[in-house]
C-alpha cells in the first residue's frame, strides 16, 4: 500500500514521475482543472468583493471520486501541476474539493521532468502560494466579466455565438488596424540602377550610392525615371575606379535558448507549425517520452516561459558536449548570459534539453516525425546558444564612375562559431547567404559594366503571420506565454480572421465587431490598457497588487461603458457575398461564408436547402490523368493541402507536393516543387513518378507563373 499520493494534471506526467518516485507514491491525474465559474451564467458576485462562484467541472465527478478516496488511504497529498499561475490554481482547487490545508507543505513544483529534479523537489514540498492563486483568479475574472457582459450585445446587435474577450480583441484590432494599412498605403516609385563587374573570372554587383562632393559622398535616391536617365547619361563614358575599400572583422553572436514566444516564431518559420501545435507537442516533450530500457523521460524543461535564464548545470553539461563534439574554440571561455526582457517574470529557466547527451539522433526513433522536429529544434538552438560567435569578414568597396559612386558589400565567414550547428530564422524566410567579393585594391581600374535599371514601388507593411502575431503582442505586452496559443485559435473560431496564405485577414465581422468595440469599450481594445493589465496581473501574482482592488479599479469604468453601450449600440446587417455559383440542389445562387477553416460556399436557403461546398483554388495546372480536367489545391481532414483534378471522384488524381505545370523530361510525369533543408528551404523541382529520380533546378519561367 502506498504510503503517499501525488497529483498531476495528464496520465503522461504521471507514469514518467510515478517511475521516479517509487512504490511508496501512487500518482494520479486530474485530468487538468477540477473547478471552474458556470458556464450558464456570470458566475461572479460582483457586489461580493467579486467572489467567485466555483462549480466542479461536468465530467469531473469520477474522477474527484476516485482522487478523494485514494487521499483517505495515504499519509499526505502532494499536488505537482505545473508551475506556472494555472498549476496552482489547479493544486488550490484540488486542495479545496479534498480538504486540504492550502498552509500545509502540500505543494510540489519542478521545471523538468527528471529523476534528479523529481526528487530533490519531493524533499522541499511548499505551501500553496495564494499570490500567484490569486493572480489566476483575477484574470479568469477579468475575462468573465468582459466576455459575459459585452458577447451578449453583440449577439443582441449582430449575431448569435460571437465572444469578446480582453487578449483576443486587442489581437483581432491589431489584425484589422494592418488590413487598413494596407488599403490606406499609396506605392511610391524609386529606381535601383545595379552595376554588373567582372574582375578576371568573379563577377560582382555594386549599386549606385550617390554622388561624391569632395571628400563625402552624399546619398542619392532616384525617384523616377528621369534621374536613371540623367545618371546614365553622366556616366555615358565614365572610367570606373576603385576609391575606397573598407575591411573589418564582425562578430555575430548565438540567438539566446527559446523562451514560449520565440519557440512559436521558430517553429512557424522553419517547421510551418501553428502555435497550437507547438505547445501541444512541447507539452508531449515536457511530460515524457518512452525511450525504450530508459523509459519514459522528460526531453525538456518547462514551456511555458519568458525567461532567457539556464542554469550554471545545463551550461557546465552544454560546455562539456561543445568542446568534446566540436574542440575548445567553439566553446567561449566564459559561459554566457542572456538578458531577459523588460517585464520578463523570470520564474522559470528558458526552453531547454533536460540532458545536452540525449541527442536528437539517439532519440529519434523513439518520437515521432513532428515531435523529433520540435525537440531537435529546441537541441540545436540550446548548445547553439552556449556557442562561440561567429567571425565574419566583411568588405565594402566604393567604385567611381565620374563622380558617381557605386558600392558593393561582401562577407564571408573566417570562423562558423555557433553557425556550425543552427541559424535563426526570420520573418521573410530567406536564408542569408555569402556574398563574396573579388580582391580588389584602392585605384583599381574597372572594365565598364552592364547596368541594370529597375523600377520599383515602395509595399504596404505585410500582414500577420502567426509568428508576427506573437512576437508583436509581446512586445505589446499584451497576453502572456500561456494565452498566445489560444487567443490566435479563439479569433479564428469566431470567425473574426481568417488565414489565406499563412497571414491573417480579417473577416467582415471581425472589422464590425473592432470597430463597435473601439467607439463603445476603447479601454477593452487599447493595446496599452490591456499591456496595464497584464502588469497589473504580475503585481498580484508578486504580492504587490491587491487583486480585489485591481478588479474593482477596472470595473469602475467598464460599468459605465456597458450602460452607454447597451442604450446607443445600433443592430448591425452582416450581408453576405454574393458568388456566381449555382446550388445544384435547389437553384439558388450560393453565397461566401465565413468558417473555422476559411471561406466555403453555402446555399442562402439554409435551413430549407443544407448544401455547402468548399472553394476550390486554381492552381492553373492542367490534370494529367484526363481530358478537360484541372488541378486544384485541396485540403484532407487533417487540414493538409493536396492537389487534386476538379472533376472529382470521375477523376481521382492528386499530388501532394504542388506541381509546376512541367512534364518530367525522361518520364512524363509532372514535376513538383520540394524543398530542402528547414522551413522554406531552396526550392528543387523533382518527378512526382515513383521510380524517375529526375530533378532540375526551378524555371524562372514557371515559376513566376506558379507564383512561387
């Protein structure tokens, strides 16, 4: 019989800690929160100092059966969620529903799921800490009271089964104030005139800088047409001489570990994760993997953070790896520190390996495709940031042409430091590639070069990407490591965005409902206030704030708003977009509407005629297999794209890498674009036919036609 029980929140965490802790433990799952406020109604005494009303969770019932009486057979209840604001208030409600002392040593917190760290937090058990109870508390009351008082008016004023919330306004204002942007933008024209040298057998590019004035050269744009064609007629039969070369010596330094919002960023660039996907992943990491005569382990540390911070172990273990695997120079002599950002709580170390020595490649066979993907990224980036730097040489040359100045930059890389291993991705996912320069030498004459005009026009600044997304509202302030993920999954089961293309465009309603809420609630959807907030939040949860005074500060205001709203709000038409297709059921004209997954087609005589379809996305490929048929791009039940004829099932042909539109050259196949390496990659065209290894490089051709 055991002599003590300890609860977590998944069945994972509990068999990878009940191996660590032996037979004296029993560890049971809760199965997450316990308790919740009612979902029928406010659930908040408002008058009551804001006093919740808690009710156990339907579906919960067997479980606290079985959890209170497993309690009454042991000597004391550990409670080990996780440790975070949401794992004590789950360890404070089960303390409440089983009777126990929230002041007693019940509690037991840890950041990795490892035998060491197991056991050493089972000899320092603590009292719950109502801070950071109270902190959670709070803000599930913040958000009750907002989304149970203003979605009612808009399900009055709009449309049934529409929600406000306090992140995912902001986050949907956010979208709709960069749509607008763009529709608001006018394109500038500016010119590029780009010079085409060859010294020997290298050729180089320069482009025109500006115009030399004695000993300075003065920065010159060229607006339009006209100043090309007086630059081109300046340096009509101009000498070209080398007049400056600068050399230096850059060091570039390793990203620091990953903390929740950056391991979303990356995992979206480079892995085209949603970031719902990358914490439901990281969580399966966290809480522990079967590793075969090992069994299960936990591969990282906690993910829920925004703390840059490891510890002196992880660095000496990661110090040792890098000197053994790649030799002392990639290993600094000092280990290094990151500086967490402003407002960072710091509560926990950054996203790690618990073990440096399990390496992706000893433990791939134990996880799956998508799991090895995520852990190797969160390995890499880990030793990577315990890296030398990188030294660069670089190279800037100034070539004149009269008194024209054309300027050309290279580098290259002297030592590869951190970039042997991992390189951050970023937002245009282009790979940064060297730029060599020949040896060239201060009053070196040039031979004339090609010139090569071009007209461009300024764009508008680009829409979300969920990596984008993230990483603004942390900079904002706005939402924290454990609301990022389901405050983008929110916005768009409301309906109020969609993703085309992998950004973010917002729907009709998500611009009406925006719009309501800025002349109605500004506080609610002002980016700073909700920033306040979350500031506020971290007072409570650091003993600074007290948490019935903060709701009390902010209801003040938002009760008058909801009075001024529920008399001047106006009912609002949302119209539908009318299409040109036919209801092959009843003959109506079809009509656009708006779902979790993107735009369908839908029948207006709904609930009459149910007829829906989805919008198929030519692709301008025609079918290979049958006559008059096309390719269009489709997706499976699991959201994946594929590319299948239009006269499906009489054809049933698909693809599932896009095709170019090209037959394959030795088989007559249709070609497919693959990429190589992580995220986007470089682009390679290859046979789509199961026994031809044929691959060529891209068309420009077609590939500008394909859009890719």
């Amino acid at each position: 019989m055991a002599d003590y029980l300890v609860i977590v929140e998944s069945p994972a965490k509990a068999k990878t800690i009940g191996k660590y802790l032996g037979k004296k433990y029993v560890v049971k799952a809760s199965m997450g929160h316990v308790r919740d406020l009612p979902k029928s109604q406010l659930g908040v005494d408002i008058k009551d100092h804001f006093s919740p009303k808690y009710i156990t969770i339907r579906g919960k019932g067997d479980v606290l059966k079985e959890l209170r009486d497993q309690s009454r057979k042991v000597k004391a209840v550990y409670l080990a969620a996780d440790p975070d604001r949401e794992g004590e208030a789950i360890a404070w409600h089960l303390a409440n529903v089983l009777e126990i002392d929230p002041a007693a040593a019940c509690r037991v917190v840890f950041n990795e799921i490892t035998q060491d760290a197991i056991k050493e937090s089972f000899k320092h058990p603590r009292q719950i800490n109502m801070d950071l109870v109270n902190a959670q508390q709070a803000r599930r009351i913040l958000d009750r009271l907002v989304g149970y008082q203003i979605s009612p008016l808009l399900w009055k004023k709009v449309k049934k089964g529409l929600s406000a919330g306090r992140v995912q306004s902001v986050a949907v204002r956010l979208i709709v104030d960069r749509e607008n942007e763009i529709r608001n933008f006018t394109p500038e024209e500016y010119w590029t005139v780009v010079a085409q040298f060859q010294v020997e057998k290298q050729k180089f590019e320069a482009k025109f800088h500006g115009y030399r004035k004695g000993k300075s050269i003065e920065k010159t744009e060229l607006p339009n047409e006209e100043a090309v064609n007086q630059l081109l007629t300046h340096i009509e039969d101009a000498q070209y001489q080398v007049i400056e070369v600068k050399k230096s010596e850059r060091k570039r330094n390793p990203a620091p570990p990953f903390i929740t919002s950056t391991l979303q960023q990356e995992a979206a660039r480079k892995l085209n994760f949603r970031a719902g996907k990358t914490m439901s992943i990281a969580q399966q990491l966290y809480e522990g993997i079967d590793l075969g005569k090992e069994g299960t382990v936990g591969l990282i540390t906690y993910m829920r953070t925004d703390s840059t911070r490891i510890s002196p172990t992880a660095q000496a273990e990661a110090k040792d790896f890098i000197v053994r695997e790649y030799g002392d120079r990639y290993s600094p002599a000092t280990a290094r520190q990151f500086t967490a950002k402003e407002g960072a709580q710091d509560a926990h170390e950054a996203i790690r390996p618990t073990s440096v020595h399990l390496h992706p490649e000893k433990v791939k066979e134990y996880l799956s495709r998508d799991q090895l993907r995520l852990y190797r990224l969160i390995w890499e980036r880990f030793v990577a940031s315990q890296m030398s730097p990188a030294v660069l040489d670089t190279m800037t040359v100034d070539i004149q042409a009269n008194d024209a100045v054309f300027r050309a930059t290279g580098s290259k890389i002297k030592f590869p430091g951190f970039m042997t291993l991992y390189i951050e991705g970023n937002d245009e996912g282009k790979d940064e590639d060297e730029k060599f320069l020949p040896p060239l030498e201060e009053g070196q004459q040039l031979q004339k070069p090609n010139l090569d005009p071009k007209q461009h026009f300024t764009q508008p600044p680009p829409r979300y990407t969920e990596a984008r997304l993230v990483k603004t509202m942390e900079e904002l302030g706005i939402g924290r490591p454990s609301t990022y993920a389901p405050t983008l999954e929110t916005i768009q089961k409301r309906g109020y965005v969609l993703l085309e293309d992998k950004r973010f465009v917002p729907t009709e309603l998500g611009e009406i409902v925006v719009n309501m809420m800025k002349e109605f609630f500004p506080q609610i959807i002002d980016a700073e206030f909700t920033a306040h907030l979350e500031e506020s939040l971290d007072g409570v949860e650091e003993g600074q704030v007290d948490w019935v005074k903060m709701l009390d500060d902010f209801y003040g205001d938002f009760e008058k708003d909801l009075k001024v709203a529920e008399e001047e709000m106006k009912n609002v038409t949302l119209q539908d977009e009318v299409s040109d297709v036919e209801c092959e059921k009843c003959g109506r004209i079809m009509v656009y509407k708006h779902g979790r997954f993107g735009k369908f087609l839908a029948c207006p005589g709904f609930p009459e005629c149910r007829n829906a379809k989805p919008i198929l996305k030519e692709i301008g490929v025609p079918c290979p297999r049958c006559e008059g048929g096309h390719l269009v791009e489709r997706r499976g039940k699991r959201r994946r794209v594929f590319y299948g004829c239009n006269r499906y099932p009489d054809c049933d042909f698909i693809l599932w890498d896009r095709p170019v539109g090209k037959p394959c050259p030795e088989c007559g196949q249709p070609l497919v674009i693959k990429r190589s390496g992580k995220g986007e990659g470089k682009e390679t065209w290859v046979c789509s036919g199961a026994d031809c290894t044929h691959k060529e490089a891209p068309s420009p051709t077609v590939a500008a036609e394909t859009g890719e």
